[in-house]
C-alpha cells in the first residue's frame, strides 16, 4: 500500500527551499524594521541636535568670558590676572568636560547600534533549529 501523503525528495527539497525563504525574509524583515526606526529616530533628533549644540555653545562662550572677566577682576592689580583666570577656567572645563564625556561613552556602549531584539530571535532559532535537528536525527 502506498501512502497518499509521502512526497518525493525534489517536492521535499522544494519545500524546505521555500520555508527556508519565508524564514530568512522574516528575519530580514525584523532587521529592517527595527533598523529603520532607529534610523528614523536619529532622523528626527538631528536638526534639532545641531540647533541646541550652536546656541548651547554661544551661551557657553559669552558664559565664560563672564567667569574670566569675574576672575580677573579677583586677581586685579597683578599683571598676570587675565593670564591666570583663562588657565583656572581651562582647568575647570576640562574636569567637567572629561567627566561628561566618560558619562556619555558609557551610555553609548550600554546601548550601541546592535538590533537586540533580532539578534535574540536569531539566537532562539537557533536553539530551536539544534532542538529540532536531534529530534529527527
């Protein structure tokens, strides 16, 4: 008796061909869906990224004239008084800046570019194809 459901080995091939397509374009599509709105994200922040960097930056620049100018005036009468208020503001930008700067590395390697969420769907089916590959064997 032949069994009505069996398939011969090109449809088998043809169809694990085809399940392996749907399979790849799912992921695939996962990828670029989560790359895509992480890119979009970036879109919408830069141009106003830029515009608060350039006022934050003239702020900053009229701010520390006002500390030199402060300081100097501390240190009025020497000769060296604007010399010693630009070193002693230098000094201050650098400590502040350098600890900004390690808080804001930091940040960026904790969250990164990596699509976490397509890299643990991957990871489970492949867990799941090793499950199933020793079931069959």
């Amino acid at each position: 008796m032949i069994n009505a459901h069996a398939k011969n080995v090109p449809e088998v091939i043809a169809d694990l061909k085809e399940e392996f397509k749907e399979f790849a374009g799912t992921r695939l599509a996962i990828l670029r869906s989560e790359m895509t709105a992480k890119l979009q994200t970036w879109k919408m922040a830069t141009p106003m990224l830029l515009i608060a960097l350039v006022l934050l930056w003239t702020a900053w620049l009229a701010f520390s004239g006002f500390l030199i100018c402060i300081i100097a005036q501390a240190f009025s009468g020497r000769a060296w008084a604007l010399v010693i208020s630009f070193i002693i503001v230098a000094v201050f930008y650098g400590i502040v800046g350098g600890v900004a700067l390690l808080v804001a590395w930091k940040q960026l390697k904790e969250t990164g570019m990596k699509p976490e969420h397509t890299v643990r769907v991957l990871e489970q089916d492949r867990i799941w194809l090793q499950t199933e590959a020793r079931t069959q064997l």
